[in-house]
C-alpha cells in the first residue's frame, strides 16, 4: 500500500473502479483512513465504496456490490428491458430486484422469466415474491452455511428492515471461503511462503502486489474477447443477454472445484489420492453439470430467438449447450489444476488462483460460445 501513496487518487480510483467493487473494498479496508478518504473522495461517478466500508471486516457487508438492475413494483416488463439495454454493456446482470416505495426488497425477476413474460406485464406479477436474502452483517462462514444448498449466481443484501443494501455475487463467497481454508496451517499449502494474519507489511505487498498487476492484466484480456466479438453482438443482439449466464455458471462451479481443491491440499488429502483421478473426476462433473444447464439455457435461446421470428433458433440453441458444455468443463478443470501448478512453482494458491479462474472461465465462456456463433451462424 506504501506503493500507492506517491499515485495521484484519482489513479488510484480508477484503477479500483476497474475491479470487482468486493475487491475494491477489500484493498480500501487495507488502506490507512486518509488515502483511502482521498480515494473515496475521487471515485469516479457511479462508484460507491462507502456502503462495504461501514461493515466489519469478515462480513458479507465488505464484500458488497450496487445491484445494477433494481426497479419498482409497477415497472412494465418493456420498461425494464429498456433500462437493461445500456446496463448490460457496462455490468453484469443475472437477476432483477423488486423493490417498494421504501426500498424494501418484494421479489426477484431472472433473465428468462423477463424474456418469456408479456411486454404489458408488471414486474411485480411475474416476481419471485418474498426471496431468499442475506444480511450485511453476517460472517462470511455463517453465510456459507445459508448458501451451500442454493449455489444462485447472485444474492441479494438486505437489512433486518428488509431494505436492499446492495448484492453479493455466490462466485465471491466461494472464492472468500476457498482463501480461509487455505491460509488455515498446513505443509501442502506452504507454510512459509504463505500469507498470514501476522504477516509484516512489506511482506504481504511483495505477496500481492504482482498479482494485482497480473489481475489487471487479465480484466484487458476478457475484455478483449468481447471486443474482438462486438460484431457479433452487433448482428445478434440476444447473444448479451445469455453471456452472464454462461460466464456465471462456469464461473461458480470453477470455484466449487477451487474450494474443494484447496480444502484437500490443506487437509493433506491428496497424498493418499491420486491427482489425476481427482482432476478427471471435477473435469467430468463440470461436463455433466455444463450439460444439463446447457440444455436448459439452449432451450431459452431457441424459445427466445424463434418467438422473435428469427431462423436461427435450433443451431443457437445448440451453440448455447455446447459452449456451457465447454466452459463448465474448463472451469472444473481449471479450478481443480491451477491450485496445484501454482503451488509447483511456488506461489500461494490462496492469494493468486481466482485471479487466473476468473480469467480463463471468461475467456473460454464468451470466447467459445461468441466463436461457435460467428463460425457457424454468421
């Protein structure tokens, strides 16, 4: 962090802005009060750090995003997807919250219902009424206890009041539980070269400064994938609505496989287990899982393609199960090797494999399902 103090903090808020906003907080809470003040103060417009801040660390609070899609009871289901159009270039949607006057969260809308409902409807008739939600003061391993048998992309933060706080993403609680279980002791995970609680200072930066600079290499490449696409989205205007789906699936189960990865290199598992059993065996889960989800997320795209008159429909419903098929693949793959191959050369897992899960299940998610359009559609 001493590294930052000679940055101007409007650099330095941009360079945040451009992170996850759970991530963001995470290295303002590390901050001394009076740059990450100056930080703050600089944000560029549309961020809100002050939310996350205010919570205890170890919280859900801290790990805190501002939902991008709330909407009121009344609004019409073509008013919403109006409003979504600009959204969905800037952020990731995956649910709508329904709020009241008083900001009370009512219900909830996934993508599909929006796209199968009437374009008269009200939102507040085709919601999910009374959801399952969080609170911002919970502990991350309470939390997880609350999540382990739902696995949603995304969860909605509300207060006791039932006011909606913000949202977290379930790929972040993976990825927060996976960095308690392997910064727990243990010589499968390096004690020595680990970072722990007791780490100096100077220490912890040389252990995650690097990897910061690598993680912002990595956001250039995703976005990169996108744009090298951005034809194609022009010419098939529903392929923006399916890409959260695809890069929140693989992206979950990465982290499943992830989690459960570090839990048996902590636990000293893996010396009486044979690797390569374990790695097929998160590879074949991931193929299963891609499958199934595939299938039902390809169904959506023909319903929604040929409902709207277009001749595509069966071959993009196809792309849509096989590019989940891959990309979850990948993701059980990725989240069960890279662990190991970065522990071979002497990084901490911990602190360093979201940053390259997160990256390959993006690239391959968007990369393999806008590759299979433009090759055999366009």
């Amino acid at each position: 962090m001493e590294h930052l103090h000679d940055v101007p903090p409007a650099e330095v808020a941009v360079l945040l802005a451009g992170m996850a906003p759970a991530r963001a907080n995470i290295l303002l809470a590390a901050m001394a009060p009076e740059q990450r003040a100056r930080i703050m103060a600089a944000a560029p417009a549309g961020t809100d750090w002050h939310d996350g801040q205010r919570y205890e660390e170890g919280s859900v609070g801290r790990l805190l995003e501002d939902p991008p899609a709330v909407f009121p009871l009344a609004t019409t289901v073509t008013e919403a997807v109006e409003a979504l159009r600009e959204v969905v270039k800037q952020r990731l949607v995956t649910y709508l919250w329904v709020v009241d006057a008083e900001q009370k969260l009512q219900g909830v809308v996934a993508f599909r219902d929006l796209l199968y409902a009437e374009r008269e409807r009200r939102l507040e008739e085709i919601m999910i009424r009374s959801p399952f939600c969080l609170r911002p003061n919970t502990t991350l391993v309470d939390a997880m206890r609350e999540v382990v048998t739902r696995h949603y992309p995304v969860y909605p933060v509300c207060e006791d009041d039932g006011r909606l706080v913000g949202q977290v993403r379930g790929q972040v609680l993976f990825e927060q539980q996976a960095f308690e279980i392997s910064a727990q002791a243990g010589s499968m995970v390096g004690v020595e070269k680990e970072e722990r609680l007791a780490t100096p200072l100077w220490r912890s930066f040389r252990f995650r400064n690097p990897w910061l600079l690598v993680n912002l290499l990595t956001v250039f490449v995703a976005a990169a994938v996108v744009g090298y696409f951005e034809d194609t989205i022009n010419r098939v205007v529903v392929l923006a609505v399916f890409l959260p789906v695809l890069g929140g699936q693989s992206g979950n189960l990465g982290c499943q496989a992830l989690a459960v990865m570090l839990r048996g290199m902590t636990l000293g598992e893996l010396r009486a287990t044979k690797i390569a059993a374990i790695v097929s065996k998160e590879g074949l889960l991931g193929l299963l899982n891609g499958l199934v989800t595939g299938a039902i997320a390809g169904a959506a795209m023909y319903f929604v393609v040929t409902r709207g008159g277009g001749e595509d429909g069966l071959m993009l419903g196809l792309i849509t199960m096989g590019a989940m098929a891959i990309s979850c693949m990948c993701a059980g793959l990725a989240g069960a090797t890279i662990p190991l191959i970065l522990k071979r050369l002497g990084a901490d897992p911990a602190t360093a494999s979201s940053i390259f899960l997160t990256t390959l299940t993006d690239v391959v998610s968007m990369g393999s399902f806008l590759g299979l359009v433009t090759w055999l559609v366009l």
